[in-house]
C-alpha cells in the first residue's frame, strides 16, 4: 500500500474514532503526547478534557466546531503541514476551507480541487484566517489606497481585509490581551463572537456551551516535554513540560516596572554543566536561555514602547518586552508595533493618511482597527511563547516560517549581533518552549 493511501487511511480512522469518541463522552487523555519537528509537547488539563465539550463540536451551520481553527496537534493553533494534509485527505473540503473566511476572499471560485487550492492558499502556506474590522467611527485616520493581489470585492477601504495567525487556545493563565488586537473584553465574549463569525450559526452558543468552552480552554497548560537531542525537557533539574508550566504563578504586572527582574525564564540553568548522552544539546538549550534573558538589543522605532518609555532609543533584552516568568508574554497589557506589517507580495496593503498628516503603509493596521488611533497602527500583542515547535509559522501575520527566521528577524531588527552558533542557541531553547 502507498504512503499516501495510507496516510488517508488512518487520517480517516482518526476522524472517525474521534467523532465517535466524542459523541460517546470520551476523554482526550492527560498528557497524550503529540509530534512535532522538534520533538514532543503534551498538554496537562487542571480537569478532563471532554470531547463531548462544546468546543470539540460543531457549533454552527458550515460543520466548524473551536477545534476546526484550535487544533490540539497543532499547540492548540493551525499548521500549515497539517492543513495541507486535511486538505489532500478531504480534498479541500474539511471543515476549516470555509470560503468566510479560511479564503483569500470571500466569494473566492472554491468549485473545483484546484480552485480550492488557490483559493485557499494563504491558509495552507502561513495558516492564516481572514477577517475583517470596520474603520471606527471616530477615527483619527482614513485608508486612502489599497493594493490586493487576491482582487476581492469584499475588501475595503472601509472594511480592510486582515489575516491573522489563530493563537493558541491554550496557556490562557498567562495572558495579557485577548486576540492579536486585544480586541475582546473577557474570553465568554471572545468565544461567543468567534462562534458567530466563523461557524455561522443559526443561534447564538448558548450560555451554557460559552461557559463549557471557556472552562476548558482555562484549564489547558501546553509545553514541548522532549527534544529530539536533548531527551527529556524536565531531567537533570531541568523544569521544561507542562507540568512545571501550570505550577507557574501570574498576575498582571508580575514582572513589570519596580518588580521586572530579565531574568524571566529559569527552566534550564542547571543544564549549563549538563553531563551524559545528551550534554551538548542541553548546554546549548542552557547557553539560548541566557541569550533570551541577557543579550543586549538595541530598541528604537517601536511603537508602543520608545513612546511610552520616552526614549527613542533603548538598551534591552528579549525579556524587555516578553517579560512574563517562564511562559513568555508581556506580564502586562501592551500593544508594540515591531514591523512586521510592512508589505508584503501575498497580502493586500493600505495606504493610511493620518489627520495629522502622517502617512503609513501597511498590510494590517493592527489595534488602530479598534481605537481609532493613527498612533496604534501596526501594534500587536506581545506573543506568549509557549509550546512554540508545535504551531509555526510566527508572527500575526505567518511571516516567519521557522524559528530561525524569528531570530534572524530580531537579530537584524535590534542590532544584536548574534553569532551562528548564538542563533543555534536561542532557536534550541525556544523549540523547548
């Protein structure tokens, strides 16, 4: 038998022993290892994890349930490699190949494999959703020009296309902002508005399933647990896994201002004299702990942080802005704009004129879409960076294919001279996120 048939067959197998398992009130089980790249992350629930929970089933009426977007083999997140497996097997006709918004365009030709493939191709190359926001009222700007290279009619300059990575639905102890804008009040808001956007339903959830679907996805703690060359993420004194991960205290602002201390991930110090089988792999992940926590970079032109620091210039490390202790966000609700909304060739761009007169080029204008605000164009939440191996690409907007290019990236971005060897370091300790 061929790989591929049998690839579509145990694909197929899964898919029905999960639809079964679900309707049966099984459970997925604690910790149930999942393959990555890199190796092996798990997810640790603080109580069973129900298929039979509303955010495993279909809420709506285009067969979409949370878990079509928040793949528990993906980090809880969508991936590329795994999309374009669900998209070989169903022919682009899984649940998630929604012309709504899993197109390039909503009104995109989706009648033939073929067509779905392009149609659907920003989804299967960078897992990005697309969705759209108003220009507020009140805004302080005006999107005079776009470029779209998907020319579709749905896209705006009132009502700009944007496409987005989904965040992990999972780690949720430690967040500081719900949804890359920071958009949502409270996660029953943003799990009710998810719902009735992506699944079109024919009712809203109720309270009931709202209530269900946040109770789990607050339960869920997602780590990398094994290394392809370092073994076991939580020997040797080591404190990788998810079972570290949810021991780990948070509140707002634990790491910010008088209390910020850089050293904001301690899971591998004592691998920095690491002896055995394993020694080099895990000094290296020790030696990229150190570099996150302490290489200088050099921080300008970043709004939402020069500005507000009142410096156009500053000295920092990783841990300036991704400060929260061992999993990696800001401890605190903040909005940066980095760059990594200048155009691209694959995503449509706008042009922005300012009331003030500034004018700015973008592919996603960011929290602007939600304040109003020429001075939040291009801001975004900072990331937590947990069970990072297991859902690339990075960045809102799937930019990064690699962890590597997200160090590449900050390298040049900050000035931070990094070596090749120094590069291998930070990407060994992130892939153990």
């Amino acid at each position: 038998m061929s790989r591929q048939r049998v690839l579509l067959a145990v694909a197929g197998l899964v898919t029905v022993l999960f639809t079964i398992s679900a309707c049966a009130g099984f459970h997925l089980p604690n910790l149930l290892p999942f393959q990555d790249a890199s190796g092996i992350f798990r997810t640790f629930g603080l109580g069973p994890i129900s298929l039979s929970s509303p955010f495993f089933n279909k809420l709506g009426s285009n067969d979409r349930a949370c878990a079509s977007c928040h793949d528990s083999s993906d980090g809880w997140s969508i991936t590329p490699e795994h999309l374009q497996q669900r998209f070989q097997i169903t022919q682009g006709k899984d649940p998630v190949f929604r012309a709504i918004d899993g197109a390039n365009c909503p009104s995109a030709d989706v009648s033939t494999v073929e067509a779905r493939s392009s149609a659907y191709s920003l989804l299967l190359n960078k897992g990005l959703i697309r969705m759209s926001l108003p220009v507020p009222a009140n805004a302080d700007f005006s999107i005079i020009s776009l470029t779209d290279p998907y020319q579709c009619a749905e896209t705006t300059a009132d009502q700009p296309a944007l496409y987005r990575r989904p965040l992990p639905s999972t780690n949720l102890r430690f967040l500081n902002g719900i949804m890359w804008d920071g958009r949502e009040p409270d996660l029953r808001t943003q799990a009710r508005n998810a719902t009735l956007v992506h699944t079109q339903p024919k009712r809203p959830p109720t309270d009931s399933e709202l209530r269900q679907i946040v109770n789990l996805e607050s339960s869920l703690f997602t780590a990398q647990s094994d290394d392809n060359l370092a073994g076991n993420l939580s020997s040797q004194g080591a404190r990788g896994g998810p079972l570290f991960l949810a021991l780990q205290p948070f509140d707002p602002g634990i790491n910010s201002g008088a209390r910020f201390n850089p050293k904001a991930f301690t899971l591998y110090s004592k691998w920095a004299s690491a002896n055995g089988p394993n020694a080099a792999a895990r000094r290296s992940i020790a030696r990229g702990e150190v570099l996150f926590n302490t290489r200088p970079m050099i921080i300008s032109q970043v709004a939402g942080f020069n500005d507000v620091q009142g410096n156009s210039q500053a000295v920092g490390t990783c841990t300036t802005c991704h400060n929260a202790p061992n999993s990696g966000g800001s401890s605190t609700f903040t909005m940066m704009n980095i760059g990594t909304d200048s155009p691209k060739s694959d995503l449509p761009s706008y042009v922005i004129l300012c009331h003030s007169g500034t004018q700015v080029s973008t592919t996603d204008p960011g929290r602007a879409m939600v304040t109003g605000k020429c001075a939040d164009i291009g801001k975004f939440k900072v990331p937590g960076l947990r069970d990072l191996a297991a859902r690339a690409p990075y960045f809102h907007n799937g930019t990064a294919l690699t962890l590597m290019e997200v160090v590449t990236f900050y390298n040049q971005r900050f000035n931070m001279l990094l070596t090749e060897d120094e590069k291998s370091d930070l990407v060994a300790f992130m892939n153990t996120l």
